[in-house]
C-alpha cells in the first residue's frame, strides 16, 4: 500500500532482509559454542562475577561490543552444569571459579580456544585508534538517527516519516554496496 508511512519498508520484511542473512553467517562475533571457551579462558586467570566477565569482554573490544547478561550468565550456568566452573557466593554476588575440570577441557581444547581468541580478539584489537574512533563515531551517529527519529514520530506527522524512511532506504542501499565490496 503506497500511502502507507513505511511503504518503502513493505518490499522487505524487514529493512535489512535483503543482505541480513549472509550478514549474520559472515560477520557473526560469537559462533554457536564460542562464548564458553573465551570465559573459561577469562576465569582461567582468575575467578569472577558475571559482571566482571561481561566488563573483561567489553575491554578486550575496547568498548566496541559489549555482551549482554542474557548471553553471558547462561553460559556461566552452563559451565557449572558441565563442571567446569563452580559458583559461592561472596558479599551477594556470584563468583565463578574455573574446575580442574574446566582447566583440563581448556588445555584439551586449547587449539579451538586459541583461533576463537585469534578470531575476537583481532576483531577488537584494531590497528590503530582512528579506526576504532571511527568506528565508535559510526554508533554514535546511529544512536543520533534513533533519537531523532524518535523527536520526528512524536509529531505524528506521515509525510516526514515518509521522508526519513526514504532517506534511510538509500542510506541502507548505498551501506550494502559498501559492504559487499571485496
């Protein structure tokens, strides 16, 4: 339906349908069962809390991707599951401690853990600090648009959703040609 205020939207079910789905399998950080080898490797160094495994993550990507607990805590409950890790209380928190038996799966996996490592942490080392300001002023133009685009649909006004909607079709467009570049 043209007159719809997200008619240039109605092509794809989503915005991003069009290249998601090779996005996701070539550009995916954490691959199915990658999580609990690196916190395995984190707690190898010393015993956390959940929180401080979610901020030893964000500081290897030096801010650029920070896992959610939703992600991270039911790896830990994984890991305990498996016995890899155990779990005591302290002060309120959960502390997790890596097992002789996690440390001897890490030891027997240790090729696997390092290529994941490889793999992360060359993503989130970048060579140099214009890249990854760069790429930091990128998601802070993101955050802007989103709040924008909050201040513009508050007007209730359907033709300048329907601006920004195309504004932001070639905008994706042109981002998709970027990405595919070789």
């Amino acid at each position: 339906m043209f007159g719809s205020p997200f008619h240039n939207f109605e092509r794809h079910s989503h915005p991003f349908d069009r290249f998601s789905h090779s996005f996701e399998k070539r550009s995916r950080m954490f691959k199915r069962g990658d999580m609990k080898f690196v916190i395995l490797d984190l707690l190898k160094d010393k015993p956390a809390h959940g929180y401080e495994v979610t901020q030893s993550l964000e500081e290897r990507f030096h801010g650029l991707y920070s896992p959610s607990t939703g992600s991270v805590y039911p790896v830990l409950q994984l890991l305990e599951d498996m016995e890899y890790v155990t779990s005591s209380e302290v002060e309120g928190k959960k502390i997790y401690t890596i097992t002789d038996g996690g440390k001897k799966f890490l030891h027997e996996q240790e090729e696997t853990t390092q290529k994941i490592k490889e793999r992360l942490w060359g993503w989130g080392n970048a060579k140099n600090q214009e890249y990854l300001q760069n790429i930091r002023t990128t998601m802070n133009y993101l955050d802007e648009i989103r709040e924008l685009m909050g201040h513009i649909a508050v007007h209730n006004d359907p033709a300048k959703i329907i601006r920004v909607n195309n504004i932001l079709d070639k905008t994706l467009e042109e981002m998709e040609i970027v990405y595919r570049e070789k």
